[in-house]
C-alpha cells in the first residue's frame, strides 16, 4: 500500500469528487480525515465507504 502511515485531510468529502478522493486514498492504505460542511449524511456515507475500502 503506498500511502500507509500517511493521513489525508480531505475537504468536501461527504459528496462527489471529495468522495471519491477519499476512498481512493483510503484504498491506497492512507487513514483518511472526512470534513464536510453541511452535508452529515453524506460524511456517513463517506465514512461507510472509506471503512469498507480499509483493508
């Protein structure tokens, strides 16, 4: 995993491309910190995905 050990702050994760940048680093090994502004369910959602993507 090439971003093992690295944590990444991704801003407007609950939705869209934040999203996706946050599962995909997730994926990569990295621990991700999920930030949104007004959207909970989404950052959920987000966390949901990025969980699922840990391995």
């Amino acid at each position: 995993m090439k971003l093992e050990g690295k944590v990444a702050l991704v801003t407007g994760s609950s939705q869209g491309i934040g999203q996706a940048i946050a599962v995909r680093l997730a994926r990569e090994g990295a621990d991700i910190v999920i930030n949104y502004r007004s959207n909970p369910e989404g950052a959920e959602n987000t966390l949901a995905k990025v969980q699922a993507a840990d391995y």
